[in-house]
C-alpha cells in the first residue's frame, strides 16, 4: 500500500487518534500469550531436545551431526 493512501486511510478512520471513553477500532495483538502459546505447543520441547544434543547448534547453526547448516 502506498504510504500516502494509508496516512489517508488512517486519516479518515481516526487510527492512531485518541478519544476518551473509546476503543481503538482494532485489536492489539498480545505477543507475550503469543509466545507461551508456541512454547506451550512444543517449540521449547524442540529447542531443549536440539540444543541438549548439540549445544554449538544455538550459537553457530550446526546439525546434530555437527555439520555447519547454511544461511
């Protein structure tokens, strides 16, 4: 979207402007339950089990069977 259009969208609809006693006409997406739900879905468990085999695997992106994995 062009930046001019969307000032002008955010414009006419009053996104970004305060008024009292009023919700903005959007929802804010709560990034920390987010996280704890891809955490709690087995992302943790994934890393641990990653990790724990091959600790350099975090710092320099190696394989369990220690090769380096391309960027």
């Amino acid at each position: 979207m062009d930046i001019k259009a969307l000032s002008l969208r955010y414009h006419e609809d009053d996104i970004l402007i305060f008024h009292a006693n009023h919700s903005q006409p959007y929802v804010a997406i709560d990034a920390f339950a987010a996280g704890i739900s891809k955490l709690e879905g087995g992302k943790l468990v994934d890393f641990i089990q990653h990790t724990s085999s091959n600790p350099a695997a975090v710092h320099i992106g190696v394989n369990a069977d220690h090769t380096v994995l391309s960027h």
